[in-house]
C-alpha cells in the first residue's frame, strides 16, 4: 500500500475524491499507527501503518489507494504511568475522535480495559490483551450528499415550540409508521410523525443524545442498555442504532432527516454531551481519548494525576483548559450546523464547559469563543445550567444569546398545581417569563426554557398518578432517581379504574400543558405528554429500551381527549401574539393612554393585586390580564403584530372560585377559550361570557379574550 505524508488538517479521515487524508493529535505519544480493517467484527487489522509524519503533535498521513467505506482505528504508544495521567497502551484499539461514523457497538470483556482487570495493582499494572475484536471500528465517510436548497427554519425565539424526543422511542411502536424505518431517523422525518409535530404547533425538535455512545458494561450485563445516550464516545459521529444500516448510511439518513423536517418548517436542536465520555474513571475502558492523551483530554487531580476531577457523576470530565480538546469540541459544533444542517444544541450540565479551574467562569473561555465563532453565533444554544460539582447551579447565570432549561419553572408550576400554599408570587413571576431570574442578564423573555416534564423525570401522566419513584425494573434496588418529584397521585398511587380520580388527573395534565402554552418564554414539550404517556412510575428510566419508554401510539378516548386539548392551547399561542413577547412586561401602559397595563395581576374582585394580597399564603387563585395592544412583536417591515387582550385564571385550590371581570375601555365583552374543567366536549367553541363575573372550577384554568362580542368568535389572529 502506498502512503505519503499527508497533511495535518483536517483532523479526522477526510476523502477528498482520490485518497484519504489520516490526521490524529496526541501531545505526548511517542508513535502513532493506523489500523486498517476488512470486517467489523475483526479482532486484527489488514494492515498497520506506522505514522511518520508528526506536525505540531498531529500524526498524519495520506493513502491514495483508500476509499469511502473504510474501516480503521489507531494504535498509540507512549509511557504507561497513571500516576503521572498517562494511560498509553498499544494493545488497545482506539477510535477516532474525528470519525464521522463508527461501524457498530461494543461488546463487552476485560479486554477493552488497558490494565489487568481483577489485578492486584489494579489500574497501575498495563494489560497485554488486544481489544480490536471487542470495538467497533471507524468508518471513512464520503460526505456528498444533494441538500438542494434546504436551509434553517430560523424561527425566531419567540415563536419556537421544542419537542423533546427520542429518536427510537419516538417509532417504534408507531403502526402508521413503517416498519423497516421504525426507531430510526428516516422514522422520525415520516409523513405521520412530522404531520404529528405540525399538528402540536411544534417548531423545533430536541433529540435526545445522538452522538455514537457506549452501552455501560454494568448495564449490559444486566440486560439493560443506555437507552438516553448520555455516554458519547464519538462527537462527529450519528449514533448507528438510529439507522437503517450499512456502513455509513447512519449519516446519509441523519441528513435526509434534517432535510425533511426542514421542508415541514421544523429546527433540529441536539441534546449534546462534551462534557463527559463513556471512558469512566481510572478504572473505566480504553476506548479512544483516554488511549490516544489521557492527560491532554481529560481533567485530572493535581496532586494525583492517576485520578480524574469530575464534575459530571460519571467518572470524568473532558479538559476545557487543553487548547486542543476545545478545538475538538468547537469542531464538532460546526460540523453539525455546516456539514449536517442543524439548528442549535442544547448543552448536557453546561457549567463543566465554563469551569476554568474549579469555579464556573460566566465569561470562561468556552463562552468567548462560542460567541465569536461566525457559524456557531447564529445558531440556538440551550444549557442545562447546572453539575454535580461544587456551585455548579447555575440558573440564570449563563451569558447573551444563551437560554436555559428552567427548572424553577418546573418546581413553580408544579407545586402550586399540587395545591401547595403560598405559591402565588413566584407562580406569577414563571407565567410572566421569569424576568427576576433573567432580566439582570439583559437576555430577554427568551433566556428561559419552560418545561413542566422532560426525559429525565415523571411523564405528566406520572406525575399525576404517583407521589413515589417506582424504578425497581432499574436494578438498583429504587435508589436512582430524584425523590423529589413534586407529584401528587389524587388518592391512589398509580393506574386506577375510579373515575372520580381519574377525572381530577385528567383535569391536572390539562393544567400543565396549558400553563405551559400560556406562559412567557420558549414552551417544551416532553414526548408523548400530549397524549398521556405513562413510564409506570419510573422517574429515571435511562436503562429502559422497551415499552417503558416507548411512545404508545394507540390511543384511547382519554389520550385522544389530551392529544385534542393539547392542540387547542398550542394553537391559541400560535395565534395570540402577547402569549409570546420577546420582552419581558414593563408594568405599564402600552402607550400612555390605555386603560389598562401590559400586565395586570388580578384578585377575585377585579382589582388589582396588592401587598397584603401578595402575602396571603392562603390564596390559590390569580388572574393574569394582558393587553392586547402590549406586544412587541413586529412583521418583516416592521409593522407591529397586534393580539388580543386576554385573562388567565388559575385556581388551584379545592373549591371553585368566581372573578369579577373587569369592565375595559373599547367596547365589546369576553369570551372563553379554554377551559381545563371541561374535557373536549365540553370546550368553548369559543363562547361568549355574558355575566359580569366568571366561575373557575376547583383544580382549573381558563382563559377569555376581550373584544367586540361574536366578531372574532371564530378566529383570534389579527396578524
């Protein structure tokens, strides 16, 4: 086989019509050689070419003979000494970093582990054993691919609805889905699936963990997988499960998805994970980075360099002060919006990527260089605002043109539904955008992600059916999860045939979806909630690749009932444009001469809140009056897009109660729009509201619009 020198860039393989370019760093390896295979399943390589040329600690070389479909790995030595963070073991096969697609999943043995498992020197003792048979192997990838003239939605933050879902989980139980696509990407970007999405007035789909991820050998031995895929091994790579297979189809499907929904007006967001990997600690695998510089790309303890500093739970924490593991991950953020066309990423435990030492840096370099990056600043960037390491909480600490999940949101939201007491304030500050979390920042009401639920926790049917984790199927005795959960079951703990019961969750899970449509900031939806999903209790089914996690596509009367309501709160959103300002309320007139403020908090009788209503620890029920004329949105040229002015009341208290509707300026009357007491049937059409005052039922919203009476009965848009 011919080899030439090559180049040291690009990083990674790279076919470039006529030969493969090879490209590796390694700081402190003493040689580098490339392994070439014939077969997946190969325990030893075709052929091993040693890589001479070494420019600026990048190992290359250049093979003209090589072409697409080609499969590899690296072999790199250098000094064993842990004690001193090297981990160096030619023995191990290492994958990539850069591979654009990995040939398949590992299988588990002592192997794969660069010392002698079991030994009495544990990880200080090098192994002799070969890994290549256990690991998959990288794939050289032929990037064309006919994008004709697809481009970003770009919808703008105000008007985006984010579906958090699984790619598998999504399909696999879907019957209008076909079967050979079912659990993959090509499934997802499926005539049903995306008329599901549009149908829920959804703008941007926020898959879960894409990224090729290892299955935890515990885990596997146990019969259970990582089904989230919180455990990346290939930043570059789409995972191979969600594919239909073949050898590098997983990133031809992967793009044919992106071009799909795009075509139906709907953003890719990736859930990502730089800040782990599935290496583990010290005495975790050797799968790729901690073979090829342990010390270059991981953060280990200072005064004993054998051990890894993590910030994450899971054994490891990438080094983000290493120039070259930054480069990595801002390489790989590219890739994805330039070579795989998506829209924005959503960060897993985004304070490990701003740690500069030990305490999260605002303004770490991490963020400097996001910030500057041409392609990666036009993009939608979320954070999980928080670690596991110390002042790792970071709500509403993260920088401009960052948004956050919110889970003050969450815990508001679901607590004061629950029928806690004294929940009133901070209930009213979550509906309004959250500015008290944001405003200081200068971000705007778009800084918070509002969720209810998400994968990692009850689903909203769960949430009304247990007050208690049931994650035995887990395998750690119950012991994983939150118990936290701030749930309420309404009389018994999980599935029952009492109607009553049953009706009052109904009513609950109507709550949460249309708080969650009709607040300030960005809405996200958890998969399946818009039809009751249910885990059966598990708050943490990361280990559950079954009928757990799976979405039930077979819809009875009360799942086509939520499916229905869920559509109708989602649709007034999209219709109203003071349900999604970009702004934060001012608490004043829109122009001086209304009547009324951009935002008036109301009591029972009509009037305005004061102090000592604030204070009422035993109050349950609010009204939230928003002026039509108070919206900051504005067309392409500039002309302002009216809405309507409208009334949230909730009442989360036991007995109903009835509001005074404030008589406003402008002629006309209210109508209701939605009413959460009611199921389907009983929803307002919509329908006038003759009588000065309104009844909310115990445990219940609803929401009126103001205006000429019957003018407007069957359309709420003035855009």
């Amino acid at each position: 086989m011919r080899v030439w020198p090559g180049q040291p860039y690009p990083l990674g393989a790279h076919w470039d019509g006529a030969g493969v370019n090879f490209a590796i760093f390694s700081q402190n390896a003493t040689s580098v050689e490339l392994c070439l295979f014939n077969q997946g399943s190969d325990a030893e390589e075709g052929a091993r070419i040693p890589l001479r040329e070494h420019t600026d600690q990048i190992w290359h070389c250049y093979l003209p003979d090589v072409r697409p479909n080609q499969l590899y790995g690296y072999r790199v030595s250098g000094p064993y000494t842990p004690e001193e963070g090297h981990r160096f073991n030619p023995n191990m096969l290492v994958l990539d970093p850069y591979a654009k697609a990995i040939s398949g999943t590992i299988k588990w043995s002592n192997a794969l582990f660069a010392y002698d498992v079991g030994g009495p020197r544990e990880d200080l003792q090098p192994s002799s054993e070969n890994s290549a048979g256990g690991m998959p192997k990288c794939v050289v990838v032929d990037s064309a691919f006919t994008w004709g003239d697809d481009r970003s939605p770009g919808t703008p933050w105000n008007r985006t609805v984010i579906y958090e879902t699984h790619v598998k989980g999504m399909t696999m139980l879907h019957p209008e889905v076909d079967p050979r696509l079912r659990g993959t990407y090509l499934g997802l970007a499926s005539e049903p699936v995306v008329d599901h999405l549009l149908s829920l007035g959804v703008t941007a789909v926020e898959l879960m963990p894409v990224h090729q991820f290892a299955v935890d050998r515990h885990l596997a031995e146990k019969g259970l997988t990582n089904y989230w895929g919180y455990n990346s091994i290939g930043f570059f790579a789409p995972d191979i499960r969600y594919s239909t297979g073949g050898l590098a189809s997983q990133v031809y499907e992967f793009k044919s998805m992106v071009k799909k929904l795009h075509s139906a007006g709907i953003e890719v967001i990736l859930d990502v994970v730089y800040n782990h990997t599935a290496e583990g600690n010290h005495l975790g695998p050797t799968l790729s980075l901690k073979g090829i510089d342990n010390k270059a790309y991981y953060r280990l303890e200072p005064d004993n360099e054998r051990f890894y500093t993590d910030f994450t739970g899971t054994g490891n924490s990438l080094n983000m002060l290493h120039p070259r593991t930054m480069q990595m991950i801002m390489d790989s953020l590219r890739y994805w919006v330039l070579e795989m066309h998506v829209d924005g990423f959503r960060f897993d435990l985004a304070p490990v990527l701003a740690r500069e030492l030990y305490e999260v840096n605002r303004l770490g370099t991490f963020f400097d260089i996001i910030h500057q990056d041409p392609v990666l600043n036009q993009v939608k960037l979320i954070a999980e605002p928080w670690d596991v390491g110390p002042g790792g909480y970071q709500v509403g600490n993260f920088p401009l043109r960052w948004a956050e999940w919110n889970d003050k949101y969450r815990d508001a939201v679901r607590s004061f539904w629950r029928g806690d007491k004294g929940r009133i304030p901070e209930l009213a500050s979550r509906l309004s955008g959250s500015s008290d979390i944001y405003h200081w920042s200068g971000r705007s009401a778009y800084a918070g992600i509002n969720f209810v639920t998400a994968h990692d926790g009850f689903t909203l049917r769960d949430l009304v059916s247990y007050e208690k984790k049931h994650n035995e199927a887990n395998g750690e005795d119950n012991r994983d999860g939150t118990n936290n959960n701030i749930s309420r079951n309404w009389g018994v703990e999980g599935e029952t045939d009492d109607p009553a019961i049953r009706a009052i969750r109904e009513r609950n899970m109507r709550n949460f979806m249309a708080t969650l449509a009709f607040s300030q900031g960005i809405p996200m939806i958890s998969h399946g909630d818009e039809i009751g999903r249910t885990q059966l209790g598990n708050n943490n089914a990361y280990a559950q690749d079954n009928e757990t996690t799976w979405i039930n596509w077979d819809l009875d009367d009360r799942a086509r009932e939520m499916l229905a309501f869920t559509r109708l709160v989602f649709a007034q959103r999209h219709r109203n444009a003071v349900l999604r300002r970009r702004h934060f309320f001012a608490g004043t007139t829109a122009d001086g001469t209304n009547d009324i403020k951009d935002l008036t908090w109301l009591r029972t009788d009509g009037t305005e809140m004061q102090e000592a209503d604030w204070a009422n620890a035993q109050n349950q029920a609010l009204g939230m009056l928003v002026d039509g004329e108070a919206t900051d949105e504005v067309d392409d040229r500039g002309r302002p897009v009216l809405g309507d002015t409208l009334i949230l009341f909730v009442n989360a208290g036991s007995d109903p109660v009835t509001f005074t509707l404030p008589s406003l300026n402008g002629g006309g009357g209210w109508t209701l729009l939605v009413d959460s007491a009611a199921g389907m049937d009983g929803q307002p059409v919509p329908r006038a509201v003759d009588a000065p005052e309104f009844r909310v039922d115990a445990h219940s919203l609803a929401m009126l619009r103001f205006g000429i009476e019957q003018l407007l009965l069957g359309e709420t848009s003035h855009e």
